[in-house]
C-alpha cells in the first residue's frame, strides 16, 4: 500500500500520542484537527478525505479502528506494523526542521 503524506501525518501524530503516555483510542475529529496544525495552511485535509484515508489505515493494519459504544464516536490507535512508518514520518519532520533552521 502507498501510504499518502495526510496518512503519514495522522500516523506520526498517534505516535507522538502514544509517546505521552495516552492509551485509549484517539478520536477522529481530535486526529484531524492536530494533523491540520502541523500542515501547511494550503495542504489542509478535508475530513472526508481524511476519514477515508484513516479507513484504508485500518484495512491495511497500520491502525486499529474503534467506535465508542454510545456515542459511536470513531477513534484510532497506532498498531506495531504503523510504528515504523510513523518513525520514519518523524525522521522526516526532523530532517525538514533542521534543513529551516
């Protein structure tokens, strides 16, 4: 599977999640949002594009998907095969930090 830059994004950003200590499944709405601070203003996602895209995540194995029971409220979390690549996201981020500095 290709994995588009949004989808890097949403990985690396469960990543930095995970990494603070948080274990529940992060909410869609709140993934979208913190994915469109760390992009550029033109690069926005749309949030129906980006709900696919974090479908396909899941289908593929880079995430598992949750809903909450009454609210029905879709979450994700990172799983061991997205680590990786949300690594790599990170690398990259760092490589571009420095190169602006």
């Amino acid at each position: 599977m290709r994995i588009s830059s949004p989808q890097k994004d949403a990985l690396f950003v469960l990543l930095l999640i995970e990494e603070k200590g948080e274990n529940d499944p992060f909410p869609a709405t709140d993934l979208l949002m913190t994915v469109n601070k760390i992009r550029p203003w033109n690069k926005q996602v749309d949030a129906s594009n980006f709900t696919r895209s974090c479908h396909k995540l899941a289908e593929n194995g880079f995430v598992h998907r949750f809903r909450h029971p009454q609210s029905l409220r879709l979450a994700f979390k990172l799983t061991d095969l997205g680590r990786p690549v949300a690594e790599k996201r990170r690398a990259e981020w760092q490589r571009e930090l420095k190169k602006d500095q």
